[in-house]
C-alpha cells in the first residue's frame, strides 16, 4: 500500500475495524508518519447474462429491480417486498455460476410475481413474453385463473 502523500511503500496499521462489508484500516507512514484510511472489500465475481441474440452482458441489480418495479406499479405492497424479491433472485443467480441465460432470470421473476401477485405476475409474463394481442392475455389469465 503506497502511502497517498509521498509514496513510500511501507506503513504500519494502527487501527482495524470491521465496516459493514468491508474492513477500514487505519495506516500510518513510515516515512513521512502522515495518517490515511484504506478500505478492503470483499471482489465478486462477476456474474454475465446472455441475452436472446447471444450477446453477453454484465448483470445488473438496477435492470432486474426496473422490471419488477415495472410490473409491481400502483400494486398494495411495498418497496421492502421488491427488494426480498430482487435479493432473493440475484443470491440464486450468483449461487449458481458465471453464467445465466436471460430466459432464466425471466422465469425466475415471474415465478416470484406469481406467487405474490397475478395482476404483476401478468404485466411481467406480457413484456417477457411478448404478447401480441389480447388474445394472449386472454390465455395467459385463463391459465393462472386454474
């Protein structure tokens, strides 16, 4: 760890505290004896989707989190249901390697919105689905009517 004020490479810790998620260390040079703070984290892998063209991007919380949201709009349930549910989905999509199709995710959140709500299950399964018609909302609320 170089020091930020003049480089040297060699300091002493002085202080080490658990931070949430990280650990904050406290250095101290043993050059030139100025005090800074570092942070260590814990680096995930990285978990990648493939879409349905084939191309592969980063995973991201916050498009998972806008199609839920999406689908969940003006339903009587609140914010902390959304986020179990987007935690729940991304804890399995990591558990289960560095890799996932889109197709899975796309399963997974409509089997979450199912058992929570038809009326979010349904706006979901019509954007992932790509309904074309009404005929294909008629079929889709006669199937979970069952």
């Amino acid at each position: 760890m170089r020091c930020p004020y003049c480089s040297h490479k060699e300091n002493k810790v002085i202080d080490k505290r658990e931070s949430g998620e990280s650990i904050r260390r406290r250095r101290e040079c043993l050059n030139c004896g100025k005090r800074f703070t570092t942070y260590e984290n814990i680096e995930e892998a990285k978990l990648f989707v493939i879409k349905k063209d084939g191309r592969r991007e980063h995973f991201s919380r916050e498009k998972l989190r806008a199609g839920i949201e999406k689908a969940c709009e003006k339903r009587p349930f609140g914010q902390d249901i959304i986020d179990k549910i987007v935690l729940e989905i991304e804890q399995k999509l990591k558990n289960g390697g560095r890799e996932v199709k889109s197709a899975a995710i796309g399963k997974l959140v409509m089997g979450k919105l199912k058992k929570l709500d038809k009326v979010a299950y349904v706006r979901f399964a019509s954007v992932y689905r790509e309904f074309k018609d009404i005929n294909d909302f008629k079929k889709e609320i006669k199937e979970i009517s069952k």
